[in-house]
C-alpha cells in the first residue's frame, strides 16, 4: 500500500522516471567499459593475446554491447508506445529489460576483469578474481536487495498484525 495518494498513471508515470534516472547512473559505466574494450583490440598488446583471451575479448565486448542495448531499450519502447495508453506496460517491460541488463553487466564486468587479471597475473589469477567480481556483483545485486525486501516484509507483518491478547 502506498501513501502517496497518485492514481495509477501517476504511479506509472513517476515509476519510468525513477528507473530511467537508475538507467542513467548505469548507462555511464556502460558505455566507459564499452569503450574500454574497443579501444583494446587497437593497442600493440593485444596481438599477443592467445586464444583464450582473444575468445574473452569478443565475449566480453558483445556483453557489453548487449548490456547497453538493453539499458537503452527502455527509451525506445517509450519512443515506439509513446501515447499509446500502455504506460504501466513500458515501466513493466522496462524493469525486466534493466534487470536483464544487470545480469549481462555482471558478466560483462566479470570477463573485463578475467582479461586483464590474465593478461597481467596469469589464467588462474584471472579466473580466481573474475570469481570473486561476479560473486559481488550477485552478492550486492541480487543477494542484498532480496534480504532487504524480506526483512521490510517482515517488519510490515510485525506492525500490521496486533500482537497476541490485546
């Protein structure tokens, strides 16, 4: 229940907004990591790379790519439904499409790290903190906001049941 008093459209509405000010904040590291990794296929290190690294480079770098496409759907959908009536559609579409988003950030980072920990440590160093990145990412994407929901629930039944004999 919500205490905002805004009819659904106002609750679509202000919903789209937020999530394309998170879209925003994400957007930015995408594109740096997206630029990043094409830049690497021009410098004189990379024809050193064997094929193992080579195969994590093009990985990567279409994870990226996929990362920002899905980051940048949502304004398109909005584009393309745009005054169509669906609004509650594009922000419901729109949340799976950043949550996928997350997912393949998450692999992209952790193959930009596997890349470079091989490149400079060596394949088991890579793959031990390529690891330990998609570990936190997981950790603090998915495993933190699901324990705070279940912790707000149970705080919302503590206070909407009275307790025993009164």
């Amino acid at each position: 229940m919500t205490d905002r008093h805004e009819t659904p459209l106002e609750r679509a509405d202000r919903n789209f907004v937020e999530l394309l000010q998170e879209l925003r904040v994400i957007q930015t590291g995408v594109q740096i990591l997206f630029a990043f990794l094409l830049t690497l296929a021009f410098t004189q290190r990379f024809t050193g790379l064997d094929t193992v690294q080579r195969g994590t480079y093009v990985t990567t770098l279409l994870l990226a790519v996929t990362a920002s496409i899905l980051f940048t759907a949502p304004a398109a959908l909005h584009r393309a439904l745009f005054r169509r009536g669906v609004k509650r559609l594009i922000v419901d579409v729109s949340s799976r499409l950043a949550g996928a988003g997350l997912v393949v950030l998450a692999l992209a980072l952790t193959g930009s790290v596997l890349l470079v920990v091989d490149v400079v440590l060596g394949r088991a160093a890579g793959i031990a903190v390529a690891a330990c990145v998609l570990a936190f990412c997981a950790a603090v994407w998915a495993l933190l906001p699901f324990g705070l929901r279940r912790r707000a629930a149970g705080r919302r039944s503590r206070t909407a049941d009275p307790p025993p004999g009164r």
